[in-house]
C-alpha cells in the first residue's frame, strides 16, 4: 500500500476532526433542549365554609389551597419558567323557601408566593327555583397561568434553591353564596377540594462527558496534524 494513501486518508480525517469542532464551537454539544420538573398536590375538602344564609353570605380570604413546594435546584441548570394549573370545586345545598330563589355561587381569587401575590381569576354559577325546590349547585374553578420570575426578587428567591428547601404557593379569595332578596335559608356552601401542579422548565448545564468528548475530538485532530508534519506525502 502506498505511504501518500495512508497519509492522504490521514489528513482528509483530521481535516473533518477540525470541521466537527468548529461547528462544535459554533453551536455547542451541550446545547440540550429545555428539561421540566413537575410537583402534583390533591386539595382536600372542606365542608360547610360560608351559610347557611337568608339573604348574603361572604367568606373573606378563603384558603383555596396553600401548599409547600420544594424549590428549584440551581445546580440542575437556569430556570427559565414557572407554570401552574389549578383545579377547585365547590357546590351549595339547600331548599327554596317560600318566596323561592336565587342563588349565586361565585369564586374570586389570587395566587401568592411566600407572601408576594400577583394575579389570579375567577367564576361562578348560579340557581333559581320555586318554593320547597332543593339547591343543589357546583362550580368549577380550573384554568393555568405563569408565575412571572422578574415580578419581584422575593418570588425568584423563594423559588430558588438547592430543592431541599420549600416555600408557599397559596391561593386566597372570597366566595360569595348570594341567595338576594328571596329566601333560602339554609343554603351551605362546601368547598369539595381540588388539584393542583407546579412545573419547572429549565435549561441543563452540560455534562462533564460533553466536556470529555469535545477533549478527544481535538486531541484526535491535534496528533492526525502532528503526524502529517513528521510524515511528508511520499509514494514507495
């Protein structure tokens, strides 16, 4: 086999090494797509939380949930998003009185961490009957939302950690049981608990073997060069 073959081939692969290292360097290894960690909580019920009720009756700054989150462990890579979504029921019961009724069974509320609140939402249904008809409503309270991380240094510092750590993501509102003017006087209110997920989505740090194989890449480029200098193209 002829020497200036070997080498050719030698030098057509370092050249390539080279290649795949700049473009390497151009759009790194460990450029991974975007990871997620997701924490799931059930909300457990709560029975009779506004009424029974003849005309208003409103609970102020009702616990929907507040549960304890680990945080975010930093060393996993940069957090880039928070995400949330939320499911919570409540229903009444009762009976239409003698003048009937009408019944509003409304939700309003905000989110919080560690204390710093931002924006939440709301909804309801409603009820209308004659006399002696029973009330029996539900309501749902479902939806999603993003906590937004620049929104204050408390909401990133609580959310940041090393994952050993916990804090608060609370939801507070007012329900409101309105029966009006027409009469329902026994009508409750429960609270029939819910669901509730909290998603990281993060960017990785690279692992050290991307470190190790772009290394070897460029070892395997450097010797291929070396070997072309000591070993000028010759035919035998």
């Amino acid at each position: 086999m002829k020497l200036y073959n070997i080498q050719n081939t030698m030098n057509h692969t370092a050249k390539s090494l080279i290649t795949v290292i700049a473009a390497l360097a151009a759009a790194p290894l460990w450029s991974l797509a975007a990871l997620n960690i997701t924490q799931n909580f059930v909300i457990g019920p709560q029975a009779n939380i506004a009424g029974p009720t003849g005309s208003l009756s409103v609970i102020n700054n009702f616990v929907y949930f507040n549960v304890s989150a680990n945080t975010f462990n930093t060393s996993l890579g940069t957090l880039e998003s928070v995400t949330y979504t939320y499911d919570m029921d409540l229903s009444a019961t009762g009976t239409a009185g003698s003048d009937g009724a009408l019944l509003l069974l409304l939700l309003d509320g905000g989110f919080s961490v560690d204390g710093e609140a931002f924006d939440g939402t709301g909804g309801g249904t409603g009820f209308s009957g004659n006399e002696g008809e029973a009330i029996n409503i539900s309501t749902g309270l479902s939806g999603s939302g993003e906590i937004d991380l620049g929104l204050s240094s408390t909401i990133l510092g609580a959310i940041n950690g090393t994952g050993a750590e916990t804090y608060n993501f609370t939801m507070v509102g007012n329900v409101f049981l309105d029966a009006g003017s027409l009469d329902s006087n026994d009508a409750i209110a429960d609270f029939d608990g819910g669901t509730v997920s909290l998603s990281y989505t993060y960017t990785p740090v690279p692992e050290p073997s991307s470190y190790g194989i772009l290394f070897g890449l460029t070892v395997i480029a450097w010797v291929n060069m070396r070997r072309k200098s000591f070993h000028p193209n010759s035919s035998s």
